[in-house]
C-alpha cells in the first residue's frame, strides 16, 4: 500500500524544510539581539556614574548635633567655594525617605555632591530641632522633607516654605535635579527661585528615555 511511505517522505520533507528555515531565522536575528545587547551594554548606565553618590546613605540621625554639622559644613563649603543644603525631616517620614534615596541617583548625586554641602536636620515628632529650623525661616510650615539653602557665609538664599519638597515620592529624579540646577543658576544670579517642582509627564518621559538609548 503505497500511502504510508508517502506520508513519511511528505513529513520528512515538512521537518527537513522547517529545519532549514529555523535555522535560518536564528542566523537572521541573532546578529540583531546580540548588536541590541551590546549596543545596551555600551549606554551608561543611569544610576552608576563615576561621581554618583549611590554608596552614601542619607539618614536623620537623631543623635546628631545641626548646629555643629552646619559649623562643619560652613567650613567646607568655603575651602570648596560651594553652597550648603540643609535638609529637614525625619525618618517616620516616607516622603524624607524617597528624597534620601534619589538623593543618591544619577544626575542628582551629581549635581548635589558638586554644588553643596548636606546637612540633615533631624525634627523627630515635630518636636525637635524647631528652633534651629525657625533660624532660616519657616522651612517645615508646608511639611516634610523640606530644605533651605544658604551660602557658604551662612547667609540663607532660598527656604522652601511652601512644601516643595513634601511630595518627593511623586516627584522623579530627573525634576528634582532639574530643580536645583535652576535653583543655583538664580542663586548665583540673584534671582528668585521657584517654589515648585515641574515633574515631567509620561509621554515626555517616554520620549527622552527613547531619545537617549538612540542617541
């Protein structure tokens, strides 16, 4: 009966064709995946720059001494000619915690480890610090983390009091670090700083991320 071993020659001939054609997909895209993986691997990445800070650990050491830190941080900001950030918050505060975090990722581990000296203010339950915190203003009347900035003569150039850092969970790194370097180029120009933190929307930050990896 001559059936069967037509069969077998058909499915022989369907396994030997698609034999050659999976082969031949493989030699056609895996130049494409290794070329994308190389060409990812070449990308920076964005949290390990050479001068990021992602080894340090911001805390709100409750046991710290502010006015002691500011008179250290005062002393190196002059023999480096840079600003000095004082940051209030606490650890309770989740908010504090996010703003920490980024705090040590690219670019604004960059920017910050630049232009100042950090200097963490510890406010507890609401009930510690207050009177160091009321020497620049109000800083925490929006809520926590809030900053002042002030220069390298302790004479204060900016005081967030309306909040702008109360949200830093919802704020990305890259508009915080956006939000200080214009906040320093008025510093340095003596003109006014925002109060607000633009955050950029998810089409617009879909498309610098596709920008960068083509770039």
């Amino acid at each position: 009966m001559p059936t069967l071993p037509i069969l077998q020659r058909t499915l022989s001939l369907y396994r030997h064709s698609f034999s050659i054609l999976l082969i031949s997909g493989i030699s056609v895209f895996a130049p494409l995946f290794c070329h994308a993986e190389n060409a990812s691997s070449a990308q920076p990445h964005i949290t390990d720059s050479p001068t990021t800070q992602s080894s340090i650990n911001y805390t709100y050491d409750p046991l710290a001494n502010p006015r002691e830190d500011l008179k250290s941080a005062l002393h190196h900001a002059q023999k480096k000619n840079t600003l000095v950030l004082l940051i209030f918050g606490a650890e309770w505060c989740g908010d504090c915690r996010s703003l920490n975090r980024k705090m040590t990722e690219s670019p604004l581990a960059d920017t910050l480890s630049k232009n100042f000296e950090i200097v963490h203010i510890d406010i507890g339950e609401w009930n510690k610090n207050l009177d160091f915190a009321k020497q620049f203003g109000n800083p925490i009347a929006g809520g926590i983390p809030s900053i002042a900035i002030i220069d390298n003569n302790n004479e204060v150039k900016f005081v967030a009091e309306g909040g702008t850092f109360a949200n830093a969970r919802r704020s990305q790194t890259t508009s915080i670090n956006q939000w200080f370097e214009n906040a320093i180029t008025n510093i340095n120009t003596n003109a006014p700083v925002s109060n607000k933190i633009k955050n950029e929307g998810i089409i617009e930050g879909i498309i610098k991320r596709i920008s960068a990896l083509i770039s």
